[in-house]
C-alpha cells in the first residue's frame, strides 16, 4: 500500500511569499464609447451620401473600370 506523500511545511521563521497584486476589472473603469473615440481621435463615421461616389475619380471611363472587375473575377476562378 503507497503512503499520501505530506506536504512540505513551511519553516517557522520563514516568511510567507508576496503574492502579485491583480486588480480586478472594474464597470467603473470603463469609459463612455463617444469619450474613447474622441481620445484617439476618431471622427465620425462618414454619411451614405459622402460614401456614395466616393472613387468616381479612380478610374478614367468605364471601359477601365470594366477591365479591373474583370481581372478581380479572373483572379478569384484561378484561386488567387
């Protein structure tokens, strides 16, 4: 039959170890959305009408535009 193995005892001058503080996360500590967003400077989000249109300009006509959908759908059937 196997002994329990005791465990060790601390010496009786010895002192205990520090344990490292945590802090515990706190609803207190938390922050407004509206106030970390203006910390880190973050604007609003753009309008639909300022969106829409927005890369008129990329491209000169239609036909170059047609081109570049063109060479995304080639690459998507290769797997690239």
């Amino acid at each position: 039959m196997k002994r329990a193995r005791k465990r060790p005892q601390p010496k009786k001058n010895s002192k205990p170890k520090a344990k490292t503080k945590r802090r515990k996360w706190l609803y207190n500590d938390l922050k407004p959305i509206d106030l970390l967003a203006k910390e880190q400077g973050i604007t609003r989000p753009p309008t639909w009408e300022e969106l829409y249109g927005a890369g008129k300009d990329l491209w000169d006509s239609d036909e170059e535009f047609d081109e570049f959908l063109k060479g995304i759908y080639e690459r998507r059937q290769r797997g690239r």
